[in-house]
C-alpha cells in the first residue's frame, strides 16, 4: 500500500443522505442582472447606482423561461439534482416573498419562478437545493460598509440594523422552507460580517430535514464549498463532506452576452478530480433574460453528458482509493475487485500504477470500450527499489487529450493490491 486508507466522511445516518447518492448537480445562477448580460455582481461591479439597477424590475419578463427545458438540459448531462439561486446580492427575489417587494411578482412577469422550478422538480423527483446571499445590496437595513461585495457605504434613506435585517432574513428562509414543498439543500453565500447564529441553520432543519446546508451561512453547516478549482490540492480524499462548484463561463456566474468558456478537457478534470475523491460537484450556468440556457452552455452540457455517460459508473457508488498509489497523475477509485483509473492529468501514452503489482484480468478504456494493453514488469525508472508494478501502455494519449480517459481494471481479488508480484514472475498483456 502506498498511503493509509482514506477516512471517508461520516454519513449523516437520516434525510440528507440523498446528498451522497447524488454526486453531480445544477447551478443555475438567475436574476435581473441578466437584462445587462455582463455579471452577476452588474450592480456592484459595474458601479451601477441602486435606484437604475431596480430600474430593470420594470423589464423583468421571461416569456420563455420553462423549467422542464432546465431538467431536461440537467439530466442530459448526467446531472441529478439542481440549485437556484432565490436572491443574489442584488436583493431581487425570484418568489412571491411578502418581506420586500423587490421581487419578480412585481414585475411585468408577476410569477412566482422558485415555485414554477419547485413543482417542476417535484413531479420528475429532482432534489431541489435553494441558493440564498446574505449581503444584499437593496435592502435598508443591511449595513453596507464598503467591505468585500458590500456598497461602498449606506445610501440616504437607508437604516442600517443588523437585527433587522437578521429578521428579514429568517423570514424570508421561513417561507422558503414552508411554502415550496420538500427541500433538499440550502446554499448560503457571502456572510461578509461573518456573523454566527446557529437559530438559522436550526430553523432550515426543522423545517427541512432533508436539507444539506453548506459552511457559508451561520455556522459551519454540513459541507464545505470549494469555488472554481481555486484550492490547489493534492490531496486524496476529504476530511468532510464536500461539493466543489464551477461555472461553464470563465466571468460570469450569471448570463454575460460575451462569454468566454472554460473548454472541455478543464471542466471533465475537474469534475473528475472532485466525484473520484468523495465529493459533489455542482456546475453553473446562467440563463438569459427570456429563461433560456444560452446555446453555448448547452452544448458544453451535452459534451459533458456524453463523457459522463460513458465514465458515470466509475464516479457514482464507489469509494475513492488514491491511496493505493503514488501517481498523483491519475485518481482511482474502487467498487468491490475493480479498480477506476482516472486519467487526469496523464502526459504519456503509459501509466504506472506503483506499488500496485497484481494482474487484472481485464482493462478497459470506458470513453469507447476498447481493452487496453498492460504489463506487470521491472521498468527502468525503477532500478532503485528493484520491484514491478502495473503500468497500463499504449494510452491513445493523443486521442484523450480534450477529454479525461477512464480506465476499469477487474481483479480477481483486491484485498490488497500492492501485493507484489516478483523480479522472475512478470504478467504481459498486449490488446
């Protein structure tokens, strides 16, 4: 064995175990600030004054937008559940909220978009998770201070009381709880004071026990957020559960007109890097001002859901087992006697799989099933210690390049496959 044993993350043992039986998600960050089509964060970034940014509520109307064409989109892409965004920071609220009437029922739509989205998931039995920002750049109570994603100071007429605000808040997460059926997860983002109030978290889950609650609200939540591979790491496993999150646009979160877009090969490595390691991965894209998902983000999702298909055995209800080798070029991952070499970040047309030293019985390329050939053989770059290990030859290097090859090797026996095989007992095998 290269490494101890990974320690996976407990189980939560009642609801929110969906959690881990559902590994790869949509994001789908939505709002007003898809009328400009530049950022997410338009009003801030931009340096829009509040009074002409609520001006875009008065064209707030998309006459397109259809939450079955989202799951359908959701589920070509291997994806099983989805998350929203109920207000950004910007303050607009995608439900009929009786807290502020900056909200799409007064708007020229005058629907309710979270309930449109839940009953949709209901009926098909997608797992519904909520997006929730704490900043809010509209409402007077919030006391902007010009810290990070906050207004550079309180506007005339406001009144900066955080526990007013606080109050808004747990009432707005009331009706979140209460009126859209079963939840199934709540994402909190930019709690800039870094305010801790566990009555929040506590109120989601009575109200929703079958809610996972991410460790940016008020307490530390049930997971971690790891954001657009910013955290380089090499680690095998995580001490917690964990659900990375990426955009398929490389500046928005939200819709922007002109996007660039992360290719193929990035977003398939990191979505593999996370799901091999035990972790969720949620992926964003913005839809535009009429509701539809731009045509490019469609087109990467339906990429991605080939490669998934062909892969989505080696990346759901299997436990990750990168430990057992010391290539950090590759991740596997394990289901009984069959092992899950990920290509990741492969620079060769061969893999070797050191100190694993044990012949499979069979190897299989899982993007087109093609075998792939291997051997169990002293190579030269291992003159020091003298022993074998399994490599995998002839990878059709060239040919993965934009995209992640899988590899499934079965086993006879897998109890320990660092059992070495000796210098005089050699196993080849050629496709």
């Amino acid at each position: 064995m290269s490494g101890q044993a990974i320690e996976r993350p407990g189980r939560f043992n009642d609801g929110r175990d969906w959690f881990f039986r559902n590994r790869f998600g949509l994001f789908v960050h939505w709002g007003l600030y898809a009328i400009p089509a530049w950022h997410e964060q338009h009003q801030w970034r931009h340096r829009v004054a509040r009074d002409e940014y609520a001006k875009l509520a008065a064209q707030w109307n998309p006459s397109a937008f259809d939450p079955d064409e989202w799951l359908d989109l959701l589920q070509a892409a291997g994806m099983s559940y989805l998350c929203l965004t109920t207000k950004h920071h910007d303050g607009f609220c995608l439900w009929d909220t009786k807290q502020t009437p900056f909200n799409t029922m007064r708007t020229p739509y005058g629907r309710d978009i979270v309930g449109m989205v839940a009953k949709a998931c209901h009926r098909r039995g997608v797992p519904l998770c909520l997006y929730y920002s704490i900043a809010d750049w509209n409402h007077p109570n919030y006391p902007n201070l010009g810290r990070h994603h906050e207004l550079p100071a309180p506007l005339p007429g406001d009144a900066p009381d955080w526990e007013k605000y606080m109050a808004f808040l747990k009432a707005q997460v009331r009706e979140l709880c209460t009126n859209y059926g079963e939840i199934h997860g709540f994402w909190w983002d930019m709690n800039v004071p870094q305010h801790v109030d566990r009555s929040v978290n506590d109120l989601i889950r009575r109200l929703q026990p079958a809610a996972v609650i991410n460790n940016r609200g008020f307490d530390e939540g049930d997971f971690g957020t790891p954001e657009r591979d910013y955290e380089k790491d090499e680690t095998c496993g995580f001490s917690r559960p964990t659900e990375a999150c990426q955009s398929v646009g490389m500046e928005s979160w939200g819709y922007r007109k002109d996007e660039d877009y992360y290719s193929d090969r990035h977003l398939l490595r990191s979505i593999a890097r996370y799901l091999a390691r035990d972790a969720n991965y949620l992926l964003n894209v913005g839809p535009t001002a009429e509701g539809r998902i731009p045509a490019p983000s469609v087109r990467i999702l339906e990429r991605i859901g080939r490669w998934y298909a062909s892969v989505r055995e080696s990346l759901e209800d299997v436990e990750p087992a990168s430990h057992r080798i010391l290539n950090r070029q590759v991740l596997l991952t394990r289901r009984g006697n069959t092992l899950y070499v990920h290509l990741t970040d492969i620079v060769g047309s061969a893999v070797k799989l050191k100190p694993i030293a044990v012949a499979p019985k069979t190897a299989t390329l899982l993007n087109d099933g093609r075998p792939v050939a291997w051997d169990v053989s002293l190579l030269p770059s291992e003159h020091v210690e003298h022993r074998p290990c399994l490599r995998l030859k002839d990878l059709p290097a060239n040919e993965l390049a934009g995209t992640v090859g899988v590899v499934r090797l079965e086993f006879d026996r897998l109890d320990d496959p660092a059992d070495a095989a000796t210098p005089e007992v050699v196993s080849d095998h050629q496709k």
